[in-house]
C-alpha cells in the first residue's frame, strides 16, 4: 500500500494505512498489553504465594496449635523467663527505643491534652518511659501486662512510682468502658489468636475520639522471624485496618520509625487510630462489647 502516498523521514505515517490495518495492529496492541500486565500479575502472585510459604515455614503456630489459656502461660514464660529479661537491652540494640522516643518527641503522635493515658503490654516500660516524658505533667498514666515479672522490670528500669502498674490481660481489662482517651499498645496484638478479641476491647475503654498508637508484627519475612523468636503470630496490614474500621476505630495515619522501616517493613505495622465520635458510637455499641477470649479461641 501507500507507495504513491509521502512518507515522513522514510516511514510511512500512521493515518495513511487503512482503517482495518489501523484497528487491527491497536487491537493487537492492547491485547498485547494485556496479556503482558496479566503475567506481570501472574509473576506477582506467584511471587507473594512463594514468600507466604517461606513466612509459613518460618513462623511459630504454637498461637494455632493449643488453648488460649495454655498459650497465655507460655507467653508468661517467655517473657518472665531470660529472654523477658534480655528485651530492654535488646530494644535499645536494635533502635527500637530510640525511634519510638523520636516519635512521640516530634509529636508524630502527640499525646498534648491526653489526662488518661493507658499503655498496654507495657513490657519493661518501653513505650511506658516515653509517655513520662512527653505526656502532660497532670496525665494519669496507666501500665498493664500480662506478665507480673515485666511489670517488676519496667518499675526498677523506669525508676518512677508515676504509672500505676496493673497485671491484667489485654482480652479482659479491668476498667470502666470509656476510661481513657489516649492508648497505646506495642507489640501484643500479635500475642493474641484472634485480633478482634483484643481491639474490641481496646475499643471498649477508649472514648469516642480517643487516639490509639498501636504496633503489631507484620507477615513479612522479618515478622516471621519475630514469631519465632517471641512465640507470636503475623498480621497483615490491611485485614487489621479493616477490622480497626468494623470495630470503630478509623485509621488515621500509618506511621515509620525510619526510611528503612518504611522500605524494609522491619518495624512492622505502626498506626494511629481514632475511636469513632458519638455520632456513631450506638451504631457501634455492639461491636465494640468486650469478646470474651472462651468464646475466640
Ligand atoms: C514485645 S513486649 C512489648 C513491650 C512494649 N510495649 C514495647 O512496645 O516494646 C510484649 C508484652 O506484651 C505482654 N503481653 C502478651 N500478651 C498479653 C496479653 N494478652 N495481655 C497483656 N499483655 C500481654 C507480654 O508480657 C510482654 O511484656
């Protein structure tokens, strides 16, 4: 075709072919771009497919394997025990307090206004000291873990009778619903089988519009070997936003401790949530009942 018809630097331009040539090479375009994207999407899920298995394979199930109530004194032991006594070291190792010291420093969460503040699973008071120092001077704060041992650490680390400490479980918190307005909960989520169970109830004692700071593993490789290491489960990102938003706790920022947090996803998931205004709150009351842990297990 198209001999007698100009070319434009010796190539023949587009409008000069025929409108059935013209269809058919887009038509072979675009299929083949589909098909392209769909093994880009292939590739994808194989890839992710093989990384869950790996994370699989590497994570610990005990959490699946018995009771809650069995767990709960394993996870006792674990942190009662020498790696218990090893983790406040082992978060100023690995950067850990000092990046959630900067954090709430540059009130990236900011606890200003915050007067009932309630840390749970304080451990050896990681998250607790940082509350001391940046929580309002008249802030009443309190601290509650499962394991009576860490709740010792963190007093004699702390050096501060300021927290009341309480051994409680995180299921079945001794407090008044709607007691506090400020929450923080770093890495206990993940000790538990069912993250409803422990939400709901952080729900529970927050008031409407209460802020929540809340760490949990993620099912990354890195997060896999947590579970390893602490006897814990994964979560992913997005299914624990979603549950926070059922239970009325509305995501309101996704937060990194680093750039390389960010990119290697090693400090797992890191959120600040906020409980659902009054407006909405009946519409939630159900949700947010206490679930007792019998009946998630
Ligand atoms: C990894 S430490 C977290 C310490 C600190 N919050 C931090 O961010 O570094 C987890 C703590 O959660 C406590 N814990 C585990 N399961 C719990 C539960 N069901 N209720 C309350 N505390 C729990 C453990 O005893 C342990 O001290």
């Amino acid at each position: 075709m198209g001999g007698r018809r100009p070319r434009v630097f010796g190539i023949q331009p587009w409008f000069h072919y025929p409108v059935q040539e013209r269809t058919a090479a887009c038509r072979s375009m675009i299929t083949r771009s589909l098909q392209q994207q769909s093994q880009r999407k292939r590739r994808s899920r194989q890839k992710t497919a093989r990384r869950k298995v790996v994370n699989r394979i590497v994570e610990r199930d005990l959490i699946h394997r018995v009771s809650y109530d069995q767990y709960r004194d394993e996870v006792r032991k674990v942190y009662g025990g020498a790696r218990g006594a090893m983790l406040a070291r082992f978060s100023q190792l690995s950067g850990h307090l000092q990046l959630g010291d900067r954090l709430l420093r540059k009130r990236r969460f900011d606890l200003t206004g915050a007067q009932q503040i309630l840390d749970v699973g304080s451990g050896a008071g990681q998250i607790l000291g940082h509350l001391l120092k940046y929580a309002d001077p008249d802030a009443r704060i309190t601290a509650v873990d499962i394991s009576h041992a860490m709740l010792r650490r963190a007093r004699s680390r702390l050096k501060s009778d300021r927290p009341e400490l309480i051994t409680a479980d995180l299921t079945r918190l001794p407090f008044d619903s709607q007691a506090f307005d400020c929450v923080t909960c770093g890495y206990v989520l993940e000790h538990l089988p069912n993250a409803r169970t422990g939400l709901a109830e952080l729900a529970r004692v927050m008031k409407p519009n209460a802020r929540m700071l809340l760490f949990t593993t993620e099912d990354s490789f890195g997060g896999a070997w947590t579970s390893r290491v602490w006897a814990c489960r994964t979560y992913n990102r997005r299914e624990i936003v979603k549950l926070c938003h059922e239970l009325g706790l509305m995501l309101v920022q996704e937060l990194w401790f680093s750039r390389m947090h960010k990119l290697l996803r090693a400090g797992g998931i890191c959120i600040e949530l906020r409980k659902h205004p009054p407006r909405h709150s009946n519409r939630h009351a159900a949700s947010v009942e206490p679930v007792r842990v019998d009946s998630a297990v």
